[in-house]
C-alpha cells in the first residue's frame, strides 16, 4: 500500500508492483490518479475514517510504503508553519493509525539529497551528522526521529529510505526542482536553463527503475537495519548534467546563472555500501543511460 501514491515515485511503483502481480491500495488526493486498472484501489478519506474503519483497512495490509510531501527542498525553505500544517501534521496521523497494526511493516521515504550536514566528509554514510538547512528538510528529520520512536519496540518492521535525487521516464516537470527534468524541457522547449551560483554544485542522482527495484526487493526480504542511502554513490555537477544532455539530445542547451541566494546543500554523494551489503542492491542504470531513456520518454509523448 503506498500513502502519496500519486506522484512521480508513487506511480512508478505502483507500475511495478502491478507488473510482479501484486494488489495496490494507493492514498492519495484522488485527483492526482488518472482512471486506475482493477488491482489499484484508491482511498482518499482515509484520515476522515473511524479508528475502527482504519483498521478494518489496514487488516489485510503486509508494506506501507509512506511516500506523501507536499513541499520541496526548494519549495520548503523557511515556512515553517506551512511545513508543519501541509506535512508533518497528516503524517503524524497516519503515523497513529500505522502503529496500531502488529503485523505491519512500514517503509518510509525520507531525502539523501537535504539532510545531511554539508561538513561532512563525502561520501555521506547514513551515521553522519544531519543538519537542516531548509524547513522541508528539518520536517523529513522530525518525521525519521517520530518513526523511530514508534518503532522502537519492532524496529525489524520499519526501514527509513534516504534517497538522492530520484529522475526518468514519468517525472513531471516542476519549476526549480529536478533539474534532469529540467533540462531536457529547456532543450524542448528552445529555453536556457538557469544554473545555481556557478553551476559546480555536486549531486548524487538515481535512475528510477532502480530505486523501484529496490523497494520490489526489500518486500520479500528480511530488514537487519532501520536507515538506508539509496542512491548511485557518485556525484555530478549541474555543468555535468548539461554536458551529457547535450550528447544525449545532439542539442545544444544554453545556460544561465543565479546567484547563491538560499541556503541548498552545495555538495551532496550518498555512500550506498549498507544497502550493498545487507540486500545486494546496486544501480544498474548509467546517468548517461538514464537521461537517454528519460529523453525518449519526453519525446515519445
């Protein structure tokens, strides 16, 4: 069951659960899902619901798949009120009727890309020093904090996903977010792209079908630890990322640049050994190969 199955992850996963032969129940707004096969059930009432209903719909769940955030890194950076009232309170909702469920295993996407102290050391393993720089970023580490806590007794049913900066095929495009996403529109659309400060901030990106490929495999697993990077385990600067679209589209892209005005991340590498080691889960797909792939998606619709 995926709660925010309505978005760019949300549906890929759906996909792919669909693909292996399993039921999706998704909680989403039910305007953000398009008319659904038969083994897809949406719910959109859920908080509205009697303790006693929640239950009755959660009896025959096995995965939670806690996917929901109506903010961005770069949307969420200083108001807290609204973080708190759009985020963490529906969470902590769901969060009570989750606990509830003895059998009920619960995986929880959480942000690689914002939380992690930029002093230290790359690449970030997941015991590093966190540290908010963003209001969206301070709510995904209250979130992991009110997770583990409620978990404390069953740790083995909760595992907190970090990834890094998720793309491909699917992704919409959104104004100051994604910036693979972003690039190829600029190509189509005959546009520069703008480039934060002088453009060699570094950033750790992962294709989607192999983020997807994990969650598939981590149902029918075992979960020795809570806190997981998912992510490539290497870096590439936004001037990498308009260079290689620029091969894959044989376009050039023009670019611009913004002066560093808030305060992002500027360095960001995920180590990824802990999911290496504990799941045998690596990235298959090549940045090269992953905006090639997107770039036929944009170009096929």
């Amino acid at each position: 069951m995926l709660i925010g199955g309505g978005g760019f992850i949300g549906r890929a996963l759906t996909q792919r659960f669909l693909n292996s032969g399993n039921t999706v129940i998704t909680w989403c707004i039910g305007k953000s899902v398009s008319a659904s096969p038969d083994d897809v059930h949406i719910v959109n009432d859920f908080l509205q619901r009697s303790a006693h209903e929640q239950d009755a719909l959660l009896m025959d769940i096995d995965v939670v798949f806690y996917l929901a955030s109506n903010t961005t890194p770069s949307t969420g950076v200083a108001d807290l009120a609204h973080e708190i009232e759009i985020n963490l309170l529906p969470f902590a909702r769901y969060l009570t009727a989750l606990v509830r469920q003895p059998n009920l295993r619960l995986i929880y996407l959480s942000s690689g890309g914002s939380i992690y102290d930029p002093a230290n050391p790359l690449p970030a393993i997941e015991s590093a020093a966190l540290c908010a720089q963003s209001c969206y970023a301070s709510g995904k580490i209250a979130m992991e904090t009110f997770l583990t806590n409620a978990y404390r007794h069953r740790p083995t049913d909760l595992i907190i996903l970090r990834p890094s900066n998720v793309y491909g095929p699917g992704q919409p495009y959104k104004s100051s977010f994604g910036f693979i996403r972003s690039a190829l529109q600029c190509i189509l659309d005959g546009r520069e792209i703008t480039l934060w400060g002088d453009g060699k901030a570094v950033r750790d990106y992962l294709f989607i079908d192999d983020f997807t490929a994990f969650c598939q495999r981590a149902l029918s697993l075992k979960w020795p630890d809570t806190i997981y990077n998912i992510g490539s385990g290497k870096g590439s600067t936004l001037i990498d990322i308009c260079d290689i679209v620029e091969s894959v589209t044989k376009q050039p892209l023009a670019r611009a640049h913004s002066p560093e005005t808030t305060p992002v991340v500027r360095h960001n590498i995920l180590d990824v050994s802990h999911v290496n080691h504990d799941f045998g889960w690596q990235p298959q797909v090549t940045l090269t190969q992953g905006i090639t792939k997107t770039w036929e998606w944009l170009r096929s619709r």
